[in-house]
C-alpha cells in the first residue's frame, strides 16, 4: 500500500538471505530518492488516477502513496474513497482534476483502454486537465524501483 510497506519487505527478504546491510542500503537509496522528490508546492495539484471501466484508486493504495509522495492530492482519497472505486465519467469530470493519471505498458504505445481519452466529454469537460502516463511496469508490484512513477509524476507536477 505504501512506501513503508516496501521497507518492511526489503528488510524481510534481506534478513531471510542473511543481507541485512544490503538491505538497509536499498532502503537508504529508495529513501534518497524520495526526500529529493519531496516538493514544498504551495498549490498541490488535483490528481485523479483513472483506470478502465472508471476504477480509481482512493486511499490505502499504492497508487495513492505515489500520488502523495510527488505533491498532489488524490481526488479519489479525498472524495472517501478507501482501496479501489469506481468514477463514472460524469463524475470525473464533474470533480475536474488538475491532472489525469493513467498506466500504460509503454509512453509510446496507446492500447484501446486509452480510447476513453479522446472521448468527447473529456475533450470538452476537462481541457485544462493534464493527461500524464505512467508504465504499469512501475506500479504492478511496489519495489524500490516504484520511486520512478513518483518521478515522473513529479515532474509533469513541475
């Protein structure tokens, strides 16, 4: 669900192996990396991840813990959405987040799940909305290589 989580399971795996060190210094650059990326912005844009079918995350998820770690607010989480909902469109665009979140398996490969962003309502409902694409790769199992999602949403954030 969050960064802590993965520190548990770093340590967990490196104390199993009998790598405690190596462990501690997988965890100290993950946390580097994070602390870099801890943004003091006075306005924290309005994220809101969306998944096909209208799924969203909302709090107590590992998609929340990016969204939060790179300065924005999750919209789903702030809405009481709690592990995993469902958005309809017209909801969506009714909230109108700063910045749309979806995962791709690749930046340049648009799969058909994507269709739902040339959707007319979203083209007239949410112009000003930032469309930002995250690899699926970097969120389908929270590793300390899950710091890149949080930097590249960072860094559209910026």
């Amino acid at each position: 669900e969050n960064f802590d989580d993965i520190r548990k399971n770093i340590r967990r795996v490196a104390s199993a192996v009998g790598k405690r060190e190596l462990g501690e210094k997988e965890i100290q650059k993950m946390d580097a990396r994070l602390t870099t990326l801890a943004q003091t912005l006075q306005h924290k844009p309005s994220v809101i991840f969306y998944q096909n079918g209208g799924h969203v995350p909302g709090a107590q998820t590992f998609e929340n813990a990016i969204i939060e770690a790179a300065g924005a607010r999750n919209l789903a989480a702030e809405m009481g959405m709690e592990g995993y909902g469902f958005l309809p469109l017209e909801a969506l665009i009714a909230v109108k987040p700063d910045i749309l979140i979806f995962a791709s398996k690749s930046p340049n490969i648009i799969s058909i799940s994507h269709e739902i962003l040339k959707h007319p309502a979203i083209k007239r409902g949410l112009p000003g909305t930032r469309i930002v694409l995250l690899p699926s790769s970097l969120l389908s199992c929270g590793t300390p290589n899950s710091v890149e999602a949080v930097e590249l949403l960072a860094s559209a954030i910026a």
